[in-house]
C-alpha cells in the first residue's frame, strides 16, 4: 500500500476490507490511515458489517476516529444503487437478520455464476473462489480475480464487462433490498443514510436524478456522496448542487478495495480527494434528527 504521501486532518468514508472485496484486513486499513494522518474512517463493506466491527474492536492505539459503516446494495433496475450507512448500530440485532438473508441469496447467486461459467466450458470450481476471497464475503469481484488469473480474462474489468455485469453471458440476478427497505433499515439501526456514487444510477440527466433523490429523502435518505474517487469535477459541482438544495449532507470517500482496484489509495483515491473532517461533524448532527 503506497503509504508516501500524508492527508493530514482528512477523511475517507467509504473502504473496503476483506470483510467484503477488499484486499485488506481492518488492521491493515486503520494502521495505514494513520501512517497517512487521516482523522476519520469508515470500513463499509457489501452487505455485511463485519469489517466495520472488527475495525471498532482494534486496540485504540492511535487518534484516528472509526466510524461503523456498510455498503447495501439496493433493487434499482435502470443501474446500480447503493446506499451507505454511516453510525450504525453493528450488533443491531434486526440489521444481523435482514443482512443475514441478503449474504445467503448472495451465496445462492455466486454458486449459479460458477456454474454458468462452468457450462461456458471456463475451467472453474467455487472453492478457488473460495480462496480468493480470503474467508471473507464472496462476491463477483472474487469471481473476476480467479478469471484473470486463469487467463480466461486480461483485467477484472474485462470479466465484468463480458462475463459478469447484468447482460453478461455468465450474469446471474439476485435477491436485493428495495431502497426505501435498505434506508429504512440502516435508520431502524441509528444510523445515517446516504446515497453513493450517484453517477451509477444511469440518470439520464440532472432532472430524472433530481426525482430520485427526492424520491429516497422521502423514503428517509439523509445524504449524497459528494467526493469520490470516480466523480468528474462536473459530478461532484452536480451533486453538491442538488444535496444543499434538497437539504441533504455530503459525504465522500474513496471507494478503495487496495489491489482489487488498482490506481485508487487510501485517503485521496486517485489523487483527487481532500475530504475534510467537518463532513463527520455534520453526519454526527444528524443522529440528533434521525
């Protein structure tokens, strides 16, 4: 992990460990963030909080702030939505079960993407899957990786696109969460709702984007994810433009996985983000109105 340059006083919402796609373990994550002088963090792992908790559980041998966080990917048939719960109870016993039966129809699906892979005539068996993911949460990034290193792709990206993205030969749908059931959830459990990554809804321009947002704040949204590594300047003028006019925080992190997303780093993602700490202080208020 290139750990060169120093974001002191910064923050990054949005990790991944190998709780979920990730290539690095929460020790990992919190020892380099502070080697870099970030100020806050949040582990939010796909569909499970176990990163997260592991990450709250660590010595406190250092100043950085960890907040609870996870990434639930949420039914939205015109692209991808996922929306971000930051402050979050981990050991909710209502957010465990409904997670619980989002992992297993999870699993389900990994099982029949194998599978379709196996009748493409790719020479693939679900343990090195298996083995890929490190014991953590096994998902089709895991999948991409042991493609790629059967030579049956050149990137995972290559494996997404021809494979595994919806309309892929080997792409396999799955049970998700309604929107309003995901937002709803994460606030049953204390914490703070946000949208992520919107550009990955496939909004056909600012207006049908507007009508979303409108659409999940009155299913109980609080926030947008302003600042992201993959967010064009004119991403992020568009997202802070709407978020302050529709009352909602502005978040932002750099969706970093370590090697499972090379050219994105910790803190600054592709060297496009200063996120700074008076957004965690905002997120903080809101607990208050939740």
């Amino acid at each position: 992990m290139d750990i060169a340059f120093r974001n002191s006083g910064c923050i990054d919402l949005h990790i991944h460990s190998t709780a979920s796609d990730g290539s690095f373990s929460p020790l990992e994550i919190i020892e380099a963030a502070r080697k870099i002088g970030l100020r806050a963090v949040a582990i939010t792992d796909h569909d499970t909080v176990d990163g997260s908790a592991e990450a709250l559980s660590l010595p406190r041998s250092h100043s950085i702030e960890i907040l609870s966080g996870i990434e639930i990917s949420a039914d939205f048939p015109s692209g991808t939505m996922h929306i971000l719960g930051y402050l979050i109870r981990v050991d909710d016993s209502a957010l465990r079960r409904t997670l619980k039966t989002v992992q297993d129809a999870r699993a389900k699906r990994n099982l029949k993407i194998v599978g379709k892979l196996q009748d493409l005539g790719v020479d693939i068996r679900y343990n090195e899957v298996i083995e890929v993911s490190g014991g953590g949460q096994v998902g089709r990034p895991h999948i991409a990786q042991v493609l790629v290193h059967k030579g049956v792709v050149q990137s995972v990206d290559e494996a997404f696109k021809k494979l595994l993205r919806r309309g892929g030969a080997a792409y396999v749908s799955r049970y998700r969460l309604l929107p309003a059931e995901a937002i709803q959830m994460i606030l049953k459990a204390g914490g703070v709702p946000v949208l992520a990554h919107p550009f990955t809804l496939n909004a056909k321009n600012e207006t049908e984007l507007e009508s979303i947002l409108v659409d999940l704040k009155q299913a109980g949204l609080k926030g947008v994810e302003v600042y992201n590594s993959d967010h064009t300047l004119e991403h992020k003028n568009r997202y802070e433009r709407l978020a302050l006019r529709h009352g909602l925080l502005l978040t932002g992190g750099t969706d970093f996985h370590g090697t499972a997303k090379p050219g994105v780093q910790l803190g600054i993602g592709k060297g496009n983000l200063r996120i700074p700490y008076r957004l965690v202080e905002e997120l903080k208020k809101s607990i208050v109105k939740v």
